[in-house]
C-alpha cells in the first residue's frame, strides 16, 4: 500500500503538527498503520487478481444496498 519512507513521512507531518506529544504516541500510530496495511495486503491477497474489466455497477449498488439494510438494522 504505501512504502516505509511514505508511511514515515506521514508520521513526520504528524510529529509536528503536534511536537509535545509524547514519543510513544508515534511508536502507536506507527504499529497500527503496519497491522493496518498488513491487513489489507492480506485480504488482497486472499481475494485474487482484481478484474476491472468484470466491474458491474449494478452488482455494487447491490451489494451496498445490502450493507446499508445491515447498517440500518444495528443502529435500530
């Protein structure tokens, strides 16, 4: 997803847009962008070759017609 000189330098723009924040702050933020893009390396892996040409928008409005009914549900 994005290289560790990228994910660096998000966190150098985040160091200082908040310099008095304790070390460890950075340290967590640092793990959870790994886990996060370890996760999402994962599920692409795991889902296979993407087929842009196989794209339905007819297929998508489904299926997040589906989530938003799932959505809906919980919050009631």
């Amino acid at each position: 997803m994005c290289t560790p000189v990228q994910m660096e330098a998000v966190l150098g723009m985040l160091a200082a847009s908040n310099p008095e924040a304790p070390p460890e702050t950075w340290r967590s933020y640092r793990e959870m962008l790994k886990e996060g893009f370890v996760s999402i390396d994962r599920r692409l892996q795991e889902y296979g070759p993407l087929e842009p040409e196989r794209f339905s928008l007819d297929e998508a409005n489904q299926r997040l017609a589906q989530r938003e009914d799932l959505v809906r549900w919980r919050r009631a």
